[in-house]
C-alpha cells in the first residue's frame, strides 16, 4: 500500500516521543533527523523535506510543546497538521458548472492518462452523465486504439479522426460533437510528452487557449521521484493546472511525490487511482492520508479531548 | 543531453562554490546526490567513503572529492560486462518485464531494429495479451523495424503466446526473439507468477537458446526502483536493467542503489520515441557525463 513504509517509520519515531513526559532539544533534533530520512526515502522531494523539518522543529521548540504536560503528543499533532498542509486541507471535487464540462488530461509518458481518461469517464456516466472521450494522442502507436477498447469497454463513446495530424483540430472537432450529441463531460486524452518539450507543451497550450478547459489535470506516476517536482512546476507553469491525478498507487510506491506536488504547485491532487480495472479510481482524501500516514486517527481524538 | 548536463551543472556548480572541504560542501553534495534519486542510503555510503579518502589521503581541495566522487560512482555503476551486442550468441531468446507504462513495447521496437540492422534475423512475441491494444501498438513498432510479430487474440495466455513464437523461432531459425510481456506492479503476486510460467516455457521448449531477461526501468521513478528490482530477480534471473526516458529531466540515479542491492548491469538507455533513441549503456559515459 502506498505510504505504508513512510508511515511505519514516522510512526516508529513519533512513538518513541510519545511516550515521553519531557522533551530535550536533543530529543526533537533526533527526531526530526529519523523524519527527515523517512521522508527522503519515500522519495519525497529534499526541498520540501527541508522546509517541512524546519516548521515542524521550530513549531515544536516553542512554548506550546515545552510547557505542555504531554510534549510528545504535542509533537505528534504538529507533524499531523503540517503533514496536512502538505498535502492539501480537503478533498476538492470536479466543477461541473459549464454545459459541457471539458477535462484535459496531460502528463508524461507512460503516467497513466489514457487508461484515467476511461476511469474517469466511467465514474461520471455513473453519476448520469453522458462524456465523450476524445483521441487526440496523434503520437503513440495504436494510441486510437487503446482508446477505442477502452471506450468499448465502459460503454462511452470515443470521437476520433483516423489520420489526422493536429491534436488541437480533434479537440476542437470533439467539442463540436459533444454539442451536437448531447454531452456534458468531453475528455481529453492527449499524447505523453516531455515538460522540456517545446512544441509539444505548445501543442497543449494550444488546446487549452481554443477549448478553455474547466480541468486541466496532470497524471503524475506515483512512483515517480525526485524530478516529480520539476514536472509538475513545468507543467503548471505551461498549463496553469486545477489539479492532479496520482497513478498506480496499488505498487508499494512511497508516495513522496504526492507530498512534494501541493508545495511547489499549491494544486490539489484529486484522485488516485488504483489498478488496471476501469473501476480503480478514487478520490482523494488528505486528511485521512495524513492520518494514514501517522497511523492515528485514534490519537488525534484523544489530544481533541485532552 | 540535457539530463546529465543538469546533474553536471549542479555538481560542479556545488564544487566550484567552495574553496575548501568542509561539512557544508558534503551536505551540499548529499542534497544533490540524494535529488538525483540515488537514495538515502546509498547516499550516506558515498559521503561516508568520501570523508574516508579526506582523513586518510589528506585531501584538500574540493576538486579532489570531485575527483574520488567520480572514481566511487565509476566503480559501483560499473560492470565486467559492458553491453556488446555485435557478437551476441545465437539463437537468444530475450524477455522484457517491468512495472507499467516504464516503455518495454517500445524499446522491443528499437531493440528489434538494432539486431536487424547488425544482420541479425528478429522474431518478436507479443506477450503482452492483457493491455488495450498493446498487440496493435506492437504490430506498428515490428511494422517499423521490419520484423514479423507472432501474436494471438487480446486476452489469451500469455505462456501460450511463448509457446507458439517459441515454435517458430526455432522452425525458422530466428537468431533473436523478444518477447514482449504486460506491465505489472512488482507487488501483485499471480502477475508475477505468471512471468514465471512464460520463464519456464522458454526453459522447456528452447534449451539450447541463449536467454536474457532485462528489466525496464523508467529513469523518473524514484527510490520504488528498487523494490522493483529486488523482486522482479526473486521471480526471474535478470541479466540486465534497460534505463528508459533519459531524454527527460530525470537524472536515472536510481540505478545506483539498484546496482548496489542486485548487482545487475545496465544494457541499454532509452533516449525518446524514435526507434533509433536507444544506446548501448556505457558505465564510463555515463558517468563523465555527470560531472562534464
Ligand atoms: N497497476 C496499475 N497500472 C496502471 C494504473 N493506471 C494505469 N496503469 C497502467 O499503466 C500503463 C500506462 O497507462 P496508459 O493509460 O497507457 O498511460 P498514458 O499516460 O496514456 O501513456 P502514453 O499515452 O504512452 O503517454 C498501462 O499498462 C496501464 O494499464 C494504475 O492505477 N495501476
Ligand atoms: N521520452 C521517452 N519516451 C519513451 C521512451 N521509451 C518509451 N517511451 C514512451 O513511454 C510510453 C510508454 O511506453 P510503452 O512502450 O508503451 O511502455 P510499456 O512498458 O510497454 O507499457 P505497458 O505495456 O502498458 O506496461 C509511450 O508513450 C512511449 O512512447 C524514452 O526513452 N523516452
Ligand atoms: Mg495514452
Ligand atoms: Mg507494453
């Protein structure tokens, strides 16, 4: 499960504190050090890791942790709430406000986007609503025709133009059927490109200024690393994105990228998905997430009342 | 390329920042090691080995640690079997596994055009029978490199797809098969027993080819690399990682720690989308190119 080994470790430091009627400097110096590897290790990016250490070392020197009964606990709750900062404060959901929703996915190669453009279309038409997926991966070998199977599979149409070469005139023609169809959700599945590549970040902009998309998600691969952070600023600083689409987090991926992306976009991550099957999509939570990753649920309530 | 000159910047920018060896030069190459995907602990053991050449060779200069830096990546990135495919034995069989969407297909596409271009007759499998419209997307890549495809319908046992190219490489004395098979998350256990059956098919029916299992690694993913290598050699002998995507931004350090934990070498590293963006790996390069 993803987060599992971050939060066994966090988990196994913050115990050692807990237990604690009085805290040392040395104590939260120590501490922090063991999050600060745990984080690392659960590939989240070093910058964030370092401001998060430093918040949550200074915020625990000061005096609501020093002259508490339960320092320990005290500590606890501070890395629970900057880990919720972290991650974003609640979910955020989908707007559905205009006639016909536009969604764009983008992302690197490989990230997962075709295969979230189904799922996500399958959750919509299960909240009766009619979407429209549209092909326009000119790229990718039998990229089309991924789509179709997809589509097939779920039951939702797929608009497509066998043959032709500009990604921005299938989105615009896509549109102009979900008008003349009827749907309100148009998903765009476009190819995977490189945040460094030029004409292919323009291509997208490109889209973006003739369809005005209400969501521009990145699908980032859970199991992405350190660069998780360049990609995303790249593609928002290109894209200006409402949010992200965390993919494959049914591999033990450490899920470190899911905490570096709020602090250098400040978007949220919407959904994670979970598998190979059209259902395998979920929205995300970040409190309970952070919880997770604390393993502390119970915790919390039991400083609530304290 | 622009990765390695992005990790080269940064390292000599770091280098050239300081004058003397001090703790902040270390924790300066520690941050950037560690940015490189290259890990925690792996990390701690090249800034340990590098205090150890300060106190016991009585280095000075930040170019000396640049120097032993370089030295200790060569030495632990570095394999006896540099990749040399121009006199590969025949008939070989290779198979190519790894999580999702890390670009097996498409480097079976570059591979099939690299050995048919040094002469060699290639036979792809697609083994891949569960992705949508990965036979379709394989066709195009064989289409391309000029080579046949044995395929059968979507949804099929893969081990049965072996079987029968396996057949056919054999009646058609092909000197080379690749097989492609469907991405899979290391931790799903029948998927990995799975690949186990396809193994042991091309065990069984082609003794006398010589085998090859690479694993594909995606040069983004981060420290998860090596989980995946550690299990993915529990389900088969890896012979070799092929490192894919490194046109991007990503630094691919993540091969460092998974040489260290599996010991198996780098063959190849993708390089884009064409089918000629493949290279053989080369350790000394690679490197070179680090601090260049
Ligand atoms: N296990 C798992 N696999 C996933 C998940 N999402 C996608 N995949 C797999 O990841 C691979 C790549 O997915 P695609 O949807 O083709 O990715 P893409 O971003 O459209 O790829 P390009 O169009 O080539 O850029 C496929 O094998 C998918 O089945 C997930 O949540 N879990
Ligand atoms: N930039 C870049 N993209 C690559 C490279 N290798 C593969 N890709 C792209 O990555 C995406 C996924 O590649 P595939 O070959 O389908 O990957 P796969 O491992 O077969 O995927 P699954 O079968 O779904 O597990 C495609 O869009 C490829 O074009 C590379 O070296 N550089
Ligand atoms: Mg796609
Ligand atoms: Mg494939």
């Amino acid at each position: 499960m993803i987060f599992e080994s971050l939060s066994d470790k966090i988990q196994g430091t913050l115990n050692k504190l807990k237990g604690k009627g009085k805290l040392t400097e040395k104590d939260i110096n120590n501490a922090m050090r063991e999050i600060k590897l745990s984080l690392l290790e659960a590939d989240v990016n070093f910058k964030v890791v370092k401001d998060f250490i430093k918040t949550v070392k200074e915020r625990s020197l000061g005096s609501e942790v020093m002259e508490s009964l339960t320092p320990g606990q005290q500590v606890v709750k501070i890395v629970n709430e900057e880990m919720i900062k972290l991650l974003g404060e609640s979910e955020s959901k989908i707007d559905f406000s205009d006639d016909i929703t536009v969604i764009m996915m983008c992302g690197l190669q490989g990230a997962g986007k075709t295969t979230t453009s189904g799922k996500l279309a399958l959750k919509f038409k299960k909240q009766n609503k009619r979407p429209l997926i549209a092909a326009c991966d000119i790229y990718r070998p039998a990229a089309i025709k991924q789509l179709e199977v997809v589509g097939k599979g779920i039951d939702v149409p797929v608009f497509k133009i066998e043959g032709e070469n500009d990604a921005v005139k299938i989105a615009n023609e896509a549109f102009k059927e979900a008008k003349k169809k009827g749907n309100d959700v148009l998903i765009l599945d476009t190819a995977g490109r490189l945040h460094i590549d030029e004409a292919l970040m323009e291509e997208l902009q490109q889209i973006k200024s003739s369809l005005n998309p209400r969501e521009i998600l990145l699908v980032l691969d859970s199991m992405t690393g350190q660069d998780a952070v360049k990609i995303a600023e790249a593609f928002n600083s290109t894209m200006e994105i409402s949010g992200v689409i965390l993919t494959k987090v049914d591999g033990d991926a450490r899920g470190g990228a899911a905490l570096s992306l709020r602090a250098v976009t400040s978007k949220p991550i919407k959904f994670v998905t979970t598998g190979e099957k059209m259902s395998d999509l979920e929205p995300f939570y970040p409190d309970r997430m952070a919880s997770r990753i604390l393993g502390m649920g119970d915790v919390l309530s039991l400083i609530e009342k304290a | 390329k622009k990765t390695k000159d992005e990790f080269a910047s940064k390292i000599d920018s770091v280098f050239s920042m300081y004058t003397k060896i001090d703790d902040e030069l270390l924790e300066d190459l520690e941050d950037i090691l560690i940015g490189s995907d290259i890990g925690v602990e792996s990390t701690m053991d090249i800034i340990e080995h590098l205090k150890n050449c300060v106190k016991t060779e009585k280095l000075k200069t930040p170019d000396e640690i640049r120097i032993r830096l370089k030295e200790y990546l060569k030495e632990i990135i570095h394999t006896d079997d540099e990749t040399d495919d121009s006199n590969m034995k025949t008939p070989t069989v290779i198979l190519i596994i790894g999580v999702n969407g890390v670009g097996k297909t498409t480097t079976i596409g570059k591979l099939a055009n690299r050995y048919k271009t040094m002469g060699k007759s290639v036979l792809v499998a697609a083994g891949d029978t569960f992705r949508a419209a990965a036979v379709e997307q394989l066709q195009v890549w064989c289409d391309r490199a000029g080579v046949e495809l044995i395929a059968n319908k979507e949804g099929s046992d893969p081990a049965a797809v072996i079987f029968d190219s396996v057949q056919a490489a054999k009646s058609r004395k092909a000197d080379v098969l690749i097989c492609d098979t469907a991405g899979r998350l290391h931790n799903k256990k029948n998927l990995m027993n799975e690949l186990n059956k396809i193994f042991r098919v091309v065990d069984k029916e082609y003794d006398t080819a010589f085998k090859q299992v690479y694993l594909v690694i995606d040069s983004t993913t981060g420290q998860n690399g090596i989980i995946q290598a550690k299990t993915f050699k529990e389900a088969a002998d890896i012979d070799g990682i092929i490192l894919t995507k490194l046109d991007g931004t990503a630094k691919g350090g993540i091969i460092v720690p998974v040489q260290k934990e599996i010991g198996v070498p780098v063959k190849y590293v993708g390089l884009g989308e064409k089918i000629d963006d493949l290279q053989p790996f080369d350790s000394n390069k690679f490197v070179d190119a680090i601090f260049e």
